[in-house]
C-alpha cells in the first residue's frame, strides 16, 4: 500500500449548504488529507490527525486545498472553436461546430485534441467531466484512452445524431451498434464512464430518441446526457416538430429519457411543470453560465431548481462556453443570478462545482468531498496567484478570499492538480502554462 499525507490549508463542501447550513463547510486552516492507493484514508486538523498518521510522509503545500472540480458538461472537439463570432445556437451550430467536428472521423485528429482538452480541463483543476465527443467512435476511443492515461474520472459516449448534416449523420442501427460495442470495450477499465449521447431532439428521428431510451434502459451502470431548453429558436423548432409533447423535457420523457441517470445541460427555460418533473425523476442539470450568456441564451433560473429540488452541477460548455475554468465560469454564474436578483454564496458555488457536480453524475459517493473512502482529486489554489488576488485575499477570511478567487481566479489561480493522490501535470508543464 502505497500511503501519503499532504499538509495545507483544506477546504471542502460535501454537502449542499442550502440543506445542510454551515455544517455543510469543512475547513481545516492547518488540515491533513491523508491518501492511501489513490483514496482517502482521512481529512481533518492536523492537529487531531498527525499521531495517528504519524509513520506517512507528508508533504506541505502552500495554498488552499479543494476537491478537483467537476464540469458537468463541455464538448472535446470544440475546443477550437471556442470565441466563434456572432450567431445563436442553431446558426452557430451549422456555421462554426458541425464543420469543426466532420474532422473527428480521423483518429489521429481526434487522439491530438483529446489530448489537449484532458490537459487544459487538468491546468484548470477540473479532473472529472462528462464530455461530448461527436458521432464518431473513434472520437470517444480518442477520448477515453487519453483519460485512462492520465488517470481521469471522465464520463462520455457516442453522440447520436441521425438527423445531422450528411457529415456527421449515423442510422437508428448504425449508432446503437457503435454505442452497444463501446459500452462493452470501455466498460470497467480505469475510471471510465459511459453516457448515452442524443444530441438534441432536433438531430435525432423519433425512431433513434426511441432507441435511446432502450439503450439506457439495458445499461443501468450508463449515463444520458443532452441538451435541454438552451434557445428560444431551438425551443420554437421542438414545439413545431413534437406538437403533441406536453413541452421540451416531455420529448425526451416520452421516449424514456428523463430519469435519475439523465444529466440536462442548459435548462434556460423551464416552467414549473417540467422542473417539477425533473426534481420527481431525479434527472439533473448543468448550469453554463458562460455559454448561456456567450450565445444568447438567457439566464438561468438558480432559484427556481433549488425551489424545486433538482440536481445540479456546473458547466463550462466549452465551445460555447467561454472559458475551461470553473472559477471563472462561477465568477460568472454569480452573476447570472444577480441579474435575476439572486445571491450565490461563495461556499455553495464550490459545492456545486465539486459535491454537487459529482452527485449530479451519480458520482457524488467517489468524488466531490476528500471524505474517507473517496477518490483523491483535489487541487491547490494560489489565493495570490496575481498580485491583484495577493491584494485583494491579504488578512481575507476563507468566504471572502474563496469569492475573491471565483471573481478573479482562473487557471492562473490553479497551482497544481491532483489526480488519485498524485500531482497530474508535470512542474515544468504548468510553469510552461502559467
Ligand atoms: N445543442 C445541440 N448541440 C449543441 C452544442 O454543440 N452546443 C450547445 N451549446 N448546444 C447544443
Ligand atoms: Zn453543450
């Protein structure tokens, strides 16, 4: 057994402080998580923990220790064609993204951005995801070999689509072949997850959305993950084509779709119905404030979810969304709620972005809270990583020096990241970054 101790200030959210209160907080400004094989064997005050963990080598680290974050939604093979000028999402889509992912049919295309993408999610403390790859099996093949390299928590499948340009175009057959094959290829290796991908009710016939929902209900261990009441246009174009479906949500629940393993990106615009339903079956959803607001798409309602009780992680969205850091994209889900005259508490927006992520992907019993028996994921962050921040977080307390680093943290506020216990990037890599 391999065993080692790391010494830092600790800061974890496990629980959803909506429910729990300040209970939910657990800071240890001279803390010790101790990691045995990957796992945590304990997380506390040093103080209380050192006899017992005396023979572990310990390691001190400078800066505030977080879990890794989740990004409940992102897309790998757009990551160059992040900041695509000037359309809402149905021309965006045509005009910028689907050319950009024909070129995922070639492997070796797809193995260099897969590649990329892991390391820009880790230099931003992001060590679990759940990733659209495209309608390619060789894009998630590119996807899932180069997080089991890197030891990532990475959650993806075959998008469906057979409804999208003639490019990117699979069959009801075709794309529940593919998607059979790769769930036995990947199923149990590393920390590997699948998710079962139709990629909005647009791009799917009713016979593949049906097949879907077959799909997820042969696998229990699988995710479902699409988008949900991202823009008006789409929401228009859904009505049109599904004029019997009670509204958006009620698509996917026809199908099969809507349940406690189904993840929502977006959800901009729900009504009580649909929320109410969600929070019943237990789906949940990804809040991208960046790419709600990048493209157009309104703001979400926090709020209301939490009125109703739903699950819900944070999302960068990434190529929509503007920014792989999930400080950054709380900085400005923060926002987005005052502009709804709401208030994100510092400490619920961690939880969000770990805890509420990971249980978001019913992951929340691995990752999400360094508590004993969990993953060691975490990350350091540099409260004094500009010296703005330096400024702004001396003689801070931890709630405001946490808001201080959502407001004006990004990958620059990310010291090092940890992966199972072990540092992911390599010294002179992140230096090279920052
Ligand atoms: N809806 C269908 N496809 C996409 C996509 O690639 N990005 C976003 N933001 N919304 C979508
Ligand atoms: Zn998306």
């Amino acid at each position: 057994m391999t065993a080692i101790a790391y010494r830092a200030e600790i800061l974890a959210v496990p629980e959803d402080p909506l429910r729990a209160g300040a209970e939910a907080i657990r800071h240890h400004p001279d803390g010790l998580l101790v990691v045995e094989d990957g796992i945590v064997a304990a997380c506390g005050d040093h103080a209380d923990l050192a006899g017992r963990f005396a023979n572990v080598p310990t390691e001190r680290l400078a800066g505030i220790l977080v879990p890794g974050f989740v990004d409940t939604h992102i897309h790998y093979p757009q990551t160059e064609r992040i900041a695509s000028h000037g359309e809402q999402l149905l021309q965006w889509l045509d005009r910028h993204i689907f050319p950009a992912e024909a070129a995922f049919a070639d492997r070796a295309h797809a193995d260099a951005i897969a590649a990329f993408f892991l390391d820009e999610l880790l230099r931003n403390g992001t060590t679990t995801a759940l990733v659209y790859p495209t309608v390619h099996p060789q894009s998630v093949d590119a996807l899932f070999e180069a997080a089991l390299a890197r030891g990532m928590r990475i959650v993806s499948g075959k998008v469906l689509m057979d409804l999208g340009p003639a490019d990117l175009r699979d069959t009801v057959a075709g794309g529940r072949a593919d998607s059979e094959a790769l769930v036995a290829r990947w199923r149990g290796r590393g920390r590997l997850g699948y998710a079962v991908t139709p990629r909005f009710a647009l791009t799917s016939t009713d016979a593949q959305l049906e097949d879907a929902g077959r799909l997820v209900a042969a696998h229990p261990d699988v995710l479902m993950h699409t988008h949900l009441a991202e823009n008006r246009g789409e929401i228009a174009a859904v009505a049109a084509r599904f004029p019997h479906a009670a509204d958006y949500l009620d698509v996917y629940d026809r199908f099969g779709l809507v349940g406690d393993r189904s993840v929502f990106a977006h959800c901009v615009h729900l009504d009580a119905r649909a929320r109410n339903r969600m929070a019943a079956a237990g789906a949940g959803i990804a809040f991208c404030a960046t790419s709600n607001m990048f493209l157009g798409s309104g703001l979400f309602d926090l709020a209301a979810t939490d009125a109703a009780g739903i699950k819900i992680g944070i999302g960068t969205d990434v190529g929509a969304g503007t920014s792989f850091s999930i400080l950054h994209t709380l900085g400005e889900a923060y926002k987005v709620c005052q502009l709804r005259g709401q208030v994100l508490d510092p400490f619920r927006a961690l939880y969000l972005a770990t805890a509420g992520g990971a249980r978001t992907l019913n992951l929340g019993d691995r990752i999400g809270g360094l508590r004993p028996g969990q993953e060691a994921d975490f990350v350091l962050l540099d409260p004094a990583a500009t010296p703005l921040l330096a400024r702004r977080t001396a003689g801070a307390s931890i709630a405001d020096t946490l808001f201080a680093l959502q407001i004006l943290g990004d990958d620059r506020a990310v010291a090092a990241t940890y992966v199972a216990g072990r540092r992911a990037l390599s010294p002179s890599r992140s230096a090279a970054c920052r």
